[in-house]
C-alpha cells in the first residue's frame, strides 16, 4: 500500500511525503488528482476551520483532505492524506496513525463535512492524559 502526506511535517511548509521516504515538491505521477489540487481543492469549502475535512474515493485511490492550522497558522494551511486503496475514515485516521504518526499527534478531531461545514461523519482522536495515542 503506498500512502503519501501532503502539508507540513515537522515546519512550516507543505509538501509531499511518501512514508518512510524524503520530501517532494511535486505531487506523484501515479495520483489521480492532477496538479495541485490536494493544496486546497479537496478540503471542504468554504471556510478554513481546523479539523474539517472531506474523503475522496477516486481510481483506486483515498484522499483524506482537512483544514490543518497546527503547524502552519495561516487560515487556509491544509494537510492530506493519500492511499492507493480504497478506504473508510476510521481506516485513513489508522493509516495516519501508522504512517505519520507525529502529524496523528498533532491532531484533535477529524470530521467530514458537507460544504457547508455540517459535520455528516467524524471519529475524535482518543488520547491519555500524557498526550499520547
């Protein structure tokens, strides 16, 4: 199963990442979504509020697109989680989970919405009292 993150890991800037690999600037070939489209165009609209999120299910592949202010604090600052399979969002928060597990971390709850910001689906991350998962 491949599985990339788009957004910030670790500082400030977005980018891409393969797990367990180095950064990129660009998205990979193999992505059904062209260009750019992970920076802002999956995420729920409109609004940027921390947590909102849509899944998209396309060719195979999942997308887990949210509003992400916890490194980046600039309204509009996103993260995305892509998998080469098709996945439910309690499957995406696991996969975060295992394969970034520092951007899990950093995360309350992900809820899937409509566009009008109307949470429809969600799964609120469950920590200790420590911080931990």
């Amino acid at each position: 199963m491949r599985v990339y993150y788009f957004g910030c890991l670790g500082d400030k800037g977005h980018y891409y990442f393969k797990s367990g690999s180095d950064r990129y600037c660009d998205p990979p070939e193999e992505f059904p979504w062209p260009g750019y489209e992970g920076d802002g165009g999956l995420q729920p609209h409109p609004g940027y509020k921390q947590g909102a999120a849509k899944l998209h299910h396309k060719d195979g592949w999942t997308a887990l697109a949210w509003w992400d202010m916890t490194v980046d604090t600039r309204p509009a600052s996103c993260s995305v989680l892509f998998v080469d399979a098709e996945l439910d969002l309690g499957d995406m928060l696991l996969a975060l989970l295992e394969h970034f597990p520092s951007v899990h971390k950093r995360q309350g709850d992900i809820n899937i919405v409509e566009d009008n910001m109307k949470i429809v689906a969600g799964r609120p991350q469950t920590r200790k009292k420590d911080g931990t998962c």
